[in-house]
C-alpha cells in the first residue's frame, strides 16, 4: 500500500442526500418575509458602486426597499421548492444553490434595510474582506492542523498571541514587519504546546485546545493590565500597516478598489490562500499531510514520519494563525486590548467545518462572516431600523445558520483527533 492509494480519491465529499439545506431555506424565507410584511420600508435603496476615485465609474444603482424585498421572497421561494425538489429525488442539493440563495437573501436584506439611504458597496465589501482577513488565516491554519490529524481548538488562541506579540514587538522596534513575524513565532509557540501534549502524550486534543484558549486569554489579559497599560507608549504603540493601492488592478471597476487597495497583509493572505491549496493538493508536501490525517497508519507502512509530519504541520498551522493575529494590533487597531479577538478563533474553526476542511471552502465561508461582521457596522451608521442588539449577535447568527444548516454532511479526515500509537 502507498500514501497515494490512501488519499487518491482527495479531495472527497460524502455524496449523502440531506434535508437540513431544504428545510432552513424554508424557515429563513418566512423569516425573511416577515420583514416587509410586518415592517414595511418606504423609499429607495441606493447602491454606490464606486469608491469615488476610479478611472471609470459605474453609476448608482437605486431599488425600491419594500419591492426587492419581496422580490427577494419569491426568488428565495422559488429557490427553496427547487432544493425540496431534489431532496425529495434524493439528489444533492449543490452548492451553487446555496450560493445563489445566499446572494438574494443579502440583496434584498441591504435594500429593505437601506431604505431612503445610500450603501457605500465598495466600503462595505472592502471592509468585510479586511475584516474576514484573520478569520480566513485562522481556518487556513485550522485547515491544515486537523488535514494532519490533529483538531485544533486552540486558533482563538493563537490568533491572540498573535496580536499581543506583535503589538510589543512592533511597539519596540517601530516596524510592523518585525511585529508580523513575531506574530508567527507566538502562533508556533501555541501550536507548539499543542502539538507536545495531543502526538507526544496522547492527550485530548479538545481538551488541550480548550486549556490553551484559556491560558493566553489569562496571560494576555494580566500581561496587559500589568505592563502594558502602564507603559503604553513604549509598549503598546505599534506602527501599523498602511493600505495602499497596486495600480492599474485598483482601477478595475468594483472589484479593484474591493480587492487591490488593501494593506500587505491582505495580499499576504491572498498569496498565503493560494499557497496552502496549492500545496495540499499539488504537491508532496500536501499528499503526505492528508496521508497522515486520513491513513496514519498507511503512511507509516510507506515510510512518512507521522509524528515528525504531524509536528511540522501543527507549527506551520500556528504560523498562519499567528499571522492572523496581527491583524488586529498591525490595521485594524494599532494598540492591543484584552480579549480583543472577540471569539473570531471559535468563528474560524465554524469556516474550516463549514468549508469542509477545504482551503478555497473555508476561505469562502471566513469571508462571508467577514461581511456579517462589517454589515453590523455599515447598517448601524445609514440608521437601520434593526435593534443594535440583534446587529451584535449577526455574526454568530450567521456562524450558526451557515453550519448548521447550510453545510450538510461532512466527513472530516478520517485520523481527525485520534492519537497515533506505532504498533
């Protein structure tokens, strides 16, 4: 038996029929309905789709608030039949559907919601990609953990090393870049405790995960109130990374000032996204990671290395996720503040599920609870009429809507979790 024989059918998906997509689809169109229905919104919605300084604009494009919300509802309708449809064939429903749902439910959302102001898309869009930014490293590096067979519930952790590192470092020296790897090296240390106890000693890596989550949130929490607040210009002033346009790609209509007026740590991420799909699916590196997390025993009979393979990849997780980390303290925040991820760890160990332990998957999902996040803020400023207390909770209402009813079966790497014990 070879490591290919073990992974050759990767990447996989369990082909299972599932009601749970159809009948979520149902309860959020009636939700969904109630919205015109009961609050009717008068006047228009008017998109910006421009930032205001590109080459070619495109112009406004301005919808009635209560007609494309019912529009909406009977598109969503349509949608819904057609998944009962295909469940009741015992087909799968895919994942254009899901995509195509999602699409109407936002448009006509934001135009109910928006009613008689103006939406800035390019700011809303762009601002939800930042934001998804640490989301989107922290799954990558959950993404490529448990492909070697090893659940890490430790990202919320090492996101916050992260930005507590790097806000010293980058403090001291005045350069973000000497913070953005010291953010990495406070992931890897993470991950390193994490690798020690769940290959070396066997323990429970939920547990481990969970101990870890506490412990930083613990240090990081008194290290700030004992040294840092106290010495916060010297400690706690880091020089953050600036956004900056790639020209000629900045200019492209909607897409450019979204995608190409970030800071580097945003086209970081895109190369870093690109790298890790690549590298599990094109390459040694990547065949003998998912060897590990779906046969162990497989690739030990071939000569891999678990635990050494295991090790690597755990650090190599944490590095990303610390790289996410900074984020917080190098651009959104240029100061730390106790608790600042906010659960964002948890948020992204729901992408790597929701994503199905697929890189381009959970990014997808990291950036849709990315724009959840920065809706809240965009529709609190053109004065929504939606509680501030429900556009808190959108994030993880999202989180929880998205896993639990959109994701459907899912077979995580078959070794996820469990201790490799040489015979």
């Amino acid at each position: 038996m070879t490591a290919q024989t073990a992974v050759a059918a990767e990447p996989r998906t369990v082909a299972v029929v599932s009601w749970k997509a159809p009948i979520i689809f149902g309860l959020f169109t009636v939700l969904f309905a109630a919205l015109p229905l009961l609050v009717p919104r008068d006047g228009v919605t008017t998109f910006r789709l421009t930032a205001g300084n590109e080459v070619i604009a495109l112009p406004d494009v301005a919808l009635p608030a209560n007609l494309t919300a019912w529009l909406a509802v009977i598109m969503m309708a349509a949608v819904t039949g057609y998944a009962f449809y295909l469940a009741g064939n015992r087909r799968r429903v895919p994942l254009w559907i899901i995509v195509a749902y999602v699409v109407v439910v936002l448009v006509g959302f934001l135009a109910w919601a928006g009613a008689g102001g103006m939406l800035p898309l390019v700011g809303l869009l762009g601002g939800a990609l930042a934001l998804a930014t640490p989301l989107i490293l922290g799954a990558l590096g959950g993404v490529i953990g448990e492909r070697a067979g090893v659940v890490n519930i430790a990202i919320e952790a090492q996101l916050l090393a992260g930005a507590f590192t790097a806000a010293i470092v980058g403090s001291l020296t005045r350069s973000p870049w000497a913070g953005l790897i010291a953010a990495m090296a406070a992931g890897v240390l993470v991950a390193l405790v994490l690798a020690l106890f769940a290959i070396t000693y066997y323990v429970d890596q939920v547990i481990v995960g969970v101990v870890l989550n506490v412990l930083v949130i613990g240090m990081t929490t008194f290290l700030f109130r004992q040294v840092l607040s106290p010495n916060a210009e010297a400690l706690n002033s880091p020089v953050p990374f600036r956004a900056f346009p790639i020209p000629l790609l900045s200019e492209i209509p909607l897409l450019g000032p979204v995608l190409f007026r970030q800071t580097a740590l945003v086209y970081i991420m895109y190369v870093v996204v690109f790298l890790v799909w690549y590298g599990i699916y094109r390459t040694k590196w990547g065949l003998r990671l998912r060897a590990v997390g779906e046969h162990p025993q497989a690739a030990d009979t071939v000569g891999i290395n678990v635990a050494h393979t295991r090790y690597m990849n755990v650090l190599l997780a944490g590095a990303v996720a610390g790289l996410g980390g900074a984020f917080y303290t190098l651009v959104s925040v240029p100061r730390f503040n106790a608790e600042m991820t906010a659960g964002a760890g948890f948020i992204a160990l729901a992408a790597v599920i929701f994503g199905k332990w697929d890189p381009i998957r959970a990014t997808l999902a990291a950036l849709l609870f990315g724009f959840a996040t920065n809706l809240q803020g965009v529709l609190s400023v053109i004065g929504s009429p939606i509680p501030s207390q429900f556009m808190l909770m959108l994030p993880y209402i999202v989180t929880i809507f998205a896993v639990a009813g959109l994701v459907g079966r899912s077979r995580p790497p078959a070794a996820d979790g469990v201790p490799y014990i040489k015979s």
